[in-house]
C-alpha cells in the first residue's frame, strides 16, 4: 500500500460512515490539520490507524500474502 491508496481508502471509509474529515477527527479530539496531514503523507502511525479502524467497527487481520 503506498499513500494515494491509504488516502483513497481513508476517503472510502469516510463515505461509508457518513462522516466528514472534521467531524471524525473532532470526536477523537483531534485537530483536523494534524490529522488529514498524518493521513495526506501516510505518516500515520500503524497502531493509531488500527485504533481508528476498531473504534468505526472494523475488524484488522494481517495474512501472509501468496507468492
């Protein structure tokens, strides 16, 4: 996955959750500059994004990819 994947999957999610970038970021009390830059270059933290994911209700497997 490189950035412009991460970014069109953030933007997906956002859709499907009906929420805009500031109210998200918002609710986690977060301000919506620092997180759509952590989000725009992909700087992100592993961690910090699977706790997103979980707390929107999904569910993050990591599986070993064929050859």
């Amino acid at each position: 996955m490189d950035v412009e994947d991460l970014k069109k999957m953030w933007k997906k999610i956002l859709i499907e959750e009906g929420l805009s970038e500031t109210e998200f970021w918002k609710r986690r009390g977060v301000a919506q500059s620092v997180g759509n830059k952590k989000m725009r270059l992909g700087t992100i933290k592993y961690i910090e994004f699977i706790n997103i994911l979980e707390s929107l209700g999904y569910e993050v497997t990591i599986k070993k990819g064929g050859k």
